[in-house]
C-alpha cells in the first residue's frame, strides 16, 4: 500500500479531500481491512471520478436505497462519474465495498471489494494519467494497468462489462 506522501504525488497535492475515516471505523460495521490507511480521497481523477458534487447531495450523505426486496442497502456517498452525475460512487457501510448506484434507474453493481482497493486503484490510474504521452503507446500501458489492478482486487474484473473494465478499454481504444 502507497505511502500517503505517495498518494498525495499521484493525486496533487491540492487534489484530495479528507474523508471521516476515524469516525466511520468507530460507527459503521463494515470491516477494518476495508479503509485505506489515509484519511482522504482525491477530488477529481479526469474522466473516471470526482468528488464534486452537484444538487441537494452532499460527500459522504448516507444513502439507504433499496433496490430488491431485501434489506436496503446502506450507503454512504463519495464521488460521482464526471460525465454522468447520476450515476454516484458510494461506500456499502456493512459490507466496505465501493459501489456505482445509478440513481434514474435505480440500479446498483460492484465496483471494488473495499474502499481501500478503490483508493488504491485511483492511486494507480494517477500514475497512469501523470505518465501519459498521448494515443500511441497508451494501448500497452493500458493492459499493464489492468494487470497490476487485478493483483489489488480481482472481483472488480470479473465482469468482462463492469466499470474497471470499462475503463481499461477505454484506456485501450486510445480514450
């Protein structure tokens, strides 16, 4: 796990924003393991995610959304994707998962298995985009990209159409 000192060159030193980490390890049931060891998240990563938000809605409200008949889903909010602000990144208290709730349809999907491997994901796209010469060569980069984030957490490939590998192919086609 990057260093905060290294999350923070990846990011921008002025792209972060501090997240309840400490409060929310002492009141939500969701697993230590799934925290990052730092107390921020970055602000805006291009495309992919962005910690402004728009609307009513503020980082870090609690969502309860219940999308089957089983027990909702409680939620807390902590980014939204940059081109579609309906669709909003949100951390599953009880279970540490980030996930992608697009709140028209309402639907909901896996992103990561915790916010720890999130974070650790937008570290590394970071680099990726901070290295980034341009269309050619990027096709490459791209697949080793995608390799050294199925080391941190699988699952959120396992879904040849799920938002990671979205990503990556769009990192792939020259986007």
């Amino acid at each position: 796990m990057p260093s905060a000192a290294e999350y923070l060159a990846a990011w921008g030193p002025e792209n972060n924003v501090p997240y309840p980490r400490k409060l929310w390890m002492e009141v939500l049931p969701a697993p230590a393991a799934s925290y990052p060891s730092i107390d921020f998240i970055p602000l805006d990563m291009s495309e992919v995610f962005t910690a402004y938000l728009e609307g009513e809605v503020e980082l870090y409200d609690q969502v309860e959304v219940r999308i089957t008949d089983v027990k909702p889903y409680r939620l807390m909010l902590i980014g939204t994707v940059p081109a579609n602000r309906d669709m909003w990144f949100v951390f599953n208290a009880e279970s540490g998962e980030v996930m992608l709730l697009d709140i028209e349809a309402p639907t909901i999907e896996p992103v990561n298995s915790s916010l720890a491997a999130f974070v650790d994901f937008l570290y590394h796209l970071g680099i990726f985009i901070d290295w980034d010469n341009g269309t050619p060569g990027r096709a490459p980069r791209a697949v080793e990209l995608k390799r050294q984030l199925n080391e941190i957490d699988p699952p959120a490939f396992a879904d040849p159409e799920s938002w990671w590998s979205a990503v990556i192919d769009q990192l792939k086609s020259g986007g």
